[in-house]
C-alpha cells in the first residue's frame, strides 16, 4: 500500500538513516578512509608518548578501497 508523505524540511542528519515511503530493505552505506600515527587516538586523563620519530604512509597505490558506487 503506498504511503502519502506530506512537505518535509530535514535540516540535518547526523549519522542514522531517514526512510519516506513504503520500506521494504534499508541498507545505509559508507565508507572512510583515516591515517593517523603513533601517538594518535589516545583517550585519558593523563597520556604520555615518547615518539623519537614518527611518520605515517598516506600513499594509496590502488586509490579505490570500499566501491559502494555500483552497490546500491
């Protein structure tokens, strides 16, 4: 049975999916890509890190990770 929706003003989404309509199979996709080095993502009160020297490789030979393009 079709639903009837009515105006809708979305002023934002913050993560979550939003459906309209008849849902029959809901399938949220997305992907992301992050480089970080050591030291990086550390949660506390008190962080100590000794890094004589860091570096963290972001060169992406393949360029294409996670295709979801083609997967709707």
């Amino acid at each position: 049975m079709p639903a009837i929706v009515g105006p809708v003003a979305i002023n934002s989404i913050s993560g979550g999916v939003v459906t309209f309509g008849d849902s029959f199979y809901v399938s949220p996709k997305g992907t992301s890509k992050t480089s970080a080095g050591s030291g990086s993502f550390n949660t506390g009160n008190v962080i100590i890190t000794n890094n004589g020297l860091s570096a963290t490789n972001t060169i992406d030979p393949d360029i294409n990770d996670q295709n979801i393009a083609a997967n709707n």
